[in-house]
C-alpha cells in the first residue's frame, strides 16, 4: 500500500496524530484537516484513498462532509471510516446496519487493531458500492426507451390537463347561467 493517501479529519489534534502513529511507518502518507471546511479542500485536491471522518466536527459537520462526498460519483467511491465517541448521534443521521451504506464505523478512543479492521472494511465496502445512478450511463437502447415512456406519460398527463380545462370551461359556465 505504499504511496497510499489516507486524509484523517477530526478537530482534536490527539485522533490525527493517534492515528498517523497507529498506521505502519512509511506505507502511508497521512494528511490532517482539523475541521470539516479544511476536509472537503483536501478531498478535493488530494483525492486519497481512504477518508477517516469524525462526525462532530466545527465549521462544516461530518454529516455535511458525508453528503458532499456521497453526492460527487467519483469521491463517493474513496473508502470512509466514519469516526465518533457518540455513535448514536451518527444513527440519527444514518441507520445501522452501516455497511449499508458503504463505511465502516469505529468508535472514539480505539485500539490499533480495530483501526486497521476498520480500513480493511471500508476498503473492501467501497469496492462494493455501485456507482450513484446519475453516474451509471444508461444505454442508448434503455435511455431510448426511457424518453418514450417519458413521452407517453405527458402526453397522457396534456390530455388530462386538457379535459380538467373543458370541465373547467363547463363549470364556469354553469356558474354564470345560476349567476343570471
């Protein structure tokens, strides 16, 4: 895993370091963002390999950072370990089962051991991801049939809205001859 980009973001200077001492010397080149504003810089111009996120963090939260990855194809295929000494706050964001949802969770303050169970997991989730469906290009011959059904459907919902029209026209009709 040499040359690998692991980008830990937690506003205690304890975690990044904590973490940068717990993974092995050498194979791993470690950048730090001590709040979620800072994060979201380093995803964008490092793209590493793996994100360790807190949840809790100043400026912009975990959640947000969270979203703004899951949102952009490409970054949401980096594999997360989403981090946190209050785990249930997480689930109020997101439901167990977390794999689900394609990161591996660890909770504050933890062992060597299960920081690298945790790296494996995320590794081997985001392996499992499908592409968000925007990204996945339809084929020409399903995209071609999407259009179709798509026609199909307004020209349904104009002869709808045509007939509500003439109903329309009819009441207000019978509205005036009463009026008279």
């Amino acid at each position: 895993m040499a040359g690998q980009k692991i980008l830990v973001i937690d506003d205690s200077k304890v975690i990044r370091v904590r973490v940068r001492e717990m993974l092995p010397q050498g194979n791993f080149e470690v950048l730090e963002a001590k709040d979620g504003e800072e994060g979201l810089k380093l995803i964008r111009q490092a793209r590493p390999n793996l994100i360790m996120l807190d949840f809790l963090l100043p400026k912009v939260s975990g959640w947000e950072v969270y979203q703004k990855v899951q949102a952009h194809a490409e970054l949401s295929k980096i594999p997360l370990v989403i981090m946190s000494g209050r785990e249930e706050e997480v689930m109020e964001k997101i439901p167990k089962p977390f794999e689900k949802h394609f990161f591996a969770f660890i909770a504050k303050p933890f062992e060597k051991k299960q920081l690298t169970e945790a790296i494996k997991s995320a590794m081997v989730l985001a392996k499992r991801k499908p592409l968000p469906e925007a990204a996945a290009a339809p084929s020409s011959e399903a995209g071609t049939a999407d259009i179709q059904a798509m026609t199909l459907k307004m020209a349904k919902m104009q002869a709808e809205i045509d007939a509500l029209k003439k109903q329309m026209s009819q009441v207000i009709a019978i509205i005036k001859q009463k009026l008279k």
